[in-house]
C-alpha cells in the first residue's frame, strides 16, 4: 500500500500570507519602516566592518580598508508580488553572511559537542528530531561552527525545506549553513521566511546538480526577502506561533483520516478471506445443506487421483526405458494436534499445500537462461516476481525466452492456471498465471494445483494472512528472506468439501466489491 503523504497546503498557504504581510501588515504604534530597519542593518554592519578593520591595523598597519556595504539594487521587474508599504525588498545577502561561515576541524570538536546533520532534520517542520554527541558518530569531516539562535538552512535538496533555529550552540555538516541575522531581525522571521513556498520555489529553479542538487552562495545572497519593521516580524512569528499547531492539528487529522480510509478496505478483505478459511462465512449455508462428501473424502480422492496419474506416467516411460523405477504412492502428510492453528469445520479437513498438486522449481542447471538470452520481443515469457502486480501478470515489462532456449529447460515450465510464486525476496508474492505457457526466474516455483480442488479457493488461501503466517514460521533467510520449496510442500491449509469451496468463493466476490466501496 502505498504511503499516504500530509496535505501541507494550508501551513503553505498561511506561510505565503505572513511575508507577504496578508497575515499581519501593521502593528497599532508602529512608526518605523522596513526601509529604516534595512539602513540601520547596513550601518551596523559597516561598523563591524571598520572595528574589525581597526583591530587589523594594530597586527598590520597595512591592512586594507574594507569596502562599505550598501543596500542592493532591485528593480521593478525583480519584485515578485506586492508588499505593504511601510516594509522594503531587500536581498538576503544585505542581511546576513550567506555562506560564509566559521569552521572547526574534528580534532578541535569535544567529544560531548553537538553535531547536526541533515538527517537530524524533519522535513518541512522546522524541528529538530535527533541530538547526536561527537563521540556517538563517525564522522572526520570539517564542520561549521553555530551559535545558539543561529538560524540553521540546508543548501542540499532544498526542496526537503530543512531550517532550524540553534537552540544551543554546536557544529553542523557543511551542507548546513549557519545565519546570524542579528539583533535587528527575527529569527524566527527569517526561518519562516526561509521555509516560506515563495523561497523554497526560488531556490528549487537555482539548484545545481542532478543527484545531490544545491542551493549555491552567489544565489543565496541575491535571493529577493520582503522586510517588515521589526515590530511587525515579532507580530507576525506570534501569529504564527497561535495558528500552526492548529495546523498541524488539521492536517494530522485529516491525515489520520485518509490512512484509515485507505487502510480499511485492505483490512476487512484481510478479515473476510480469514473467516473464510475459517469456515465462518459460510457457517449458516452448512446448517441448510447436506455434505454430501466431506474435506477429508476430498482428500483421499485428490491422492488417488494423483496416484493415478504418477502410474499412468510410469507406464509410459516404461515403452522407453523398461527399467524406469515404479514411483512411490503419494500419501496424505501426517499432522498432529500440536501444528493446528484455528479450529474448523467437522466436515473440513487440514492437510497441507503439498497434498494438493505439484511443486515445480525453476531450472537451476546450465541450461539457465543468463540476461544476454532475454529480450523483450522474444517467443516463450519468463516470468520473475518483477512482473507481478496485485497477483496478476503484468505484461508491460515481460521478458522472453526463445522457443530453443525454453525447449532446453527440464523445469520450470508454466501452465495456464498454474500459481507462480515468489520464493526469495517478496516472499508469497505470487501471479495466477493467465497464459498458456511460460518458463520462471529462479526465484520462482510453480504450484501446479490438481483439477479437483476449486482453484479460485486455493486463490483466496494465497492472498489470505494464515498464508504469510505460514512463511514468517518457515522463512529461514536472514538478510535475504529465503523459502525452501520444500518448506512451502508443508504448510497447513484447511480443506472444505469442494461444494463449500465453491460457496466461499461465492460469497467472498460478493462481499470484496462491497469492500473497495469502504475507501471511496
């Protein structure tokens, strides 16, 4: 089932609306501009600049004079949409050191300090979901410096929208960037602002690289944000602040909504085919009907019957090779108390799936077919669990064997109406297989059931939950789930009559339509 996503529309909406000043555009008392904010920024900042010049001159009298700051020219054509008149569009590099940042080597880094890094960061949120000591990661990488209150931006995949605000100070991965906005800027401001659609947009058109795409610095700086007065910032993050857990609470609900609305459908078909292989569904159609041969005479009369066939087989091969061996009789497994798992029927019987028909493993030998043999216009389908899709056969993507190179193979050969599945891997994945012919991948085994049972009964087994019951009791892969065909001949299957078979298959098409209008 495919994972159902949050919905965050709304919190993008409401983010699009506070920068633009449709949230809060003024603040009763306010008399201060966006514009006079920018021109104090710059002024600080050039100050900085001379004392930092200054203090440069006592280590050497020739240092050079720094180049003031002043404020960006943006024209007319830039300005992405409109903005109260008492704020002002600035660049962000007017604002802060985009990417120019202060870094510690690993052996200058304490064993207790906190290392962020990208993984440590929710997506979309603007929370913090792991804390991590040095001395907890490996990590021999330089790292960039942060102080608490730095607002803390990912460059990579900026389309994930990770931005922090520094709780504490730290060190973080060079993929993160530290931004000291100041006392004259929000940071709460500017992380919202960084979060915002309208940025997040700007810098998904900018990124670099195919695999690991990158806002970079230059195109950091010349990002275009809209600059409220200070007050208005404050007033805008407490807004914010009142209206987003509200949000959040929205969208979980509607959230939690749609996974059971999806969910259900799956989990009462789940619970149909359990009670049908319960003999529950059909607990009321027993009490008006006389069984005229019970699960277990079923049984006995599918052994004979491939008694029969394994003799008729030997007598033919007998024209051939006079000494061909006489076959040993099939005879019906022995279960004990201890194995039965539910209760069913008097009129049932268990006995397992390799009573029912024939395992036939795929040719392992040399006369496997390697990649150069498969084409995707060739004669003879092989079939692998890659072309498996809801237990039907997808043919979109099938690959083909030639009539020689399928005429080599001693197994694995597919029949119409055979059930193909999966052994290693998707374990249970399986295809009730719609063609007349076809040969099977190795990680396949044909279950070739016989005519007498009722195969869409057998159908309903595989997709039913005591099916992949069974293979978690038998799985003995460890990184690769692996199943024995040998241990698929002995799982547990409970036998109905094949009059009741059919009637659970019945009633279940009635009731699985019923089920998928549940999600609509």
């Amino acid at each position: 089932m495919a994972k159902i996503k949050k919905d965050t529309n709304l919190r993008k909406s409401i983010l699009q609306a506070a920068i633009t000043g449709q949230l809060i555009s003024n603040v009763k008392g306010e008399t201060k501009t966006g514009k006079e904010l920018l021109d104090k920024i710059i002024e600080e900042r050039n100050a900085k600049l001379l004392a930092q010049w200054e203090e440069a001159k006592k280590k050497n009298p020739k240092a050079k004079k720094p180049t003031p700051i002043v404020a960006s020219e943006i024209t007319e054509d830039e300005i992405p949409f409109e903005i109260p008149k008492n704020w002002c569009w600035c660049r962000l590099g007017d604002l802060v050191l985009f990417g120019e940042c202060e870094n510690a080597e690993p052996n200058e880094i304490e064993d207790d300090a906190w290392i962020l890094d990208l993984e440590d960061i929710e997506k979309d949120s603007g929370r913090i979901i792991q804390f991590k000591k040095k001395k907890e990661i490996d990590s021999k990488s330089t790292k960039h410096i942060f102080k608490e209150g730095n607002v803390l931006y990912s460059k990579l995949r900026p389309y994930l929208n990770k931005c922090v605000i520094a709780p504490k100070d730290g060190y973080c991965t060079s993929e993160i960037i530290p931004l000291d906005f100041g006392k004259f800027i929000s940071n709460k401001y500017a992380q919202k602002f960084l979060m915002s659609p309208y940025f997040v947009d700007y810098t998904v058109s900018l990124s670099y690289g195919v695999k690991m795409p990158r806002l970079g610095t230059t195109d950091g700086k010349k990002a275009l944000i809209p600059l409220p007065p200070l007050a208005v910032q404050n007033a805008i993050v407490a807004k914010l602040e009142e209206v987003l857990p509200l949000v959040d609470a929205y969208e979980n609900a509607v959230l939690q909504k749609e996974e059971l609305k999806t969910a259900l459908p799956d989990k009462v078909k789940k619970a149909i085919l359990q009670e049908a292989i319960q003999g529950k569904l059909t607990k009321s159609w027993r009490k008006t009907t006389t069984i005229e041969e019970s699960g277990k005479q079923l049984l006995d009369k599918i052994i004979e019957e491939r008694n029969a066939k394994l003799l008729a087989q030997w007598e033919e091969a007998k024209k051939k090779n006079p000494k061909a061996k006489k076959p040993a009789p099939i005879v019906a497994s022995e279960i004990t108390e201890d194995e039965i798992p539910f209760e069913i029927p008097e009129s049932w019987c268990w006995c397992r799936l390799g009573d029912l028909g024939t395992f036939i493993n795929g040719d392992r030998g040399s006369n496997y077919p390697s990649k150069d043999k498969l084409s995707s216009n060739g004669e003879i389908p092989f079939v692998s669990a890659i072309n498996f899709e809801n237990t039907t056969l997808r043919k979109d993507n099938l690959l083909y064997v030639s009539q020689k190179q399928y005429d080599l193979l001693r197994s694995g050969k597919l029949q119409k109406e055979d059930f193909a599945i999966c052994i290693r891997g998707s374990l249970g994945k399986f295809c009730f297989y719609p063609l007349e012919v076809g040969a099977i991948a190795s990680s396949l085994v044909i279950l070739r059931a016989n005519e007498i049972i009722n195969k869409k009964y057998l159908y309903y087994y595989l997709c039913s939950d005591f099916f992949y019951e069974e293979i978690k009791r038998f799985n003995n892969g460890t990184a690769q789930p692996n199943l024995a065909a040998g241990d698929l001949i002995k799982f547990l299957f409970p036998l109905p009559p094949l009059a009741e078979q059919e009637k659970i298959v019945e009633i279940i098409e009635q009731m699985l339509p019923l089920c998928e209008k549940l999600g609509g």
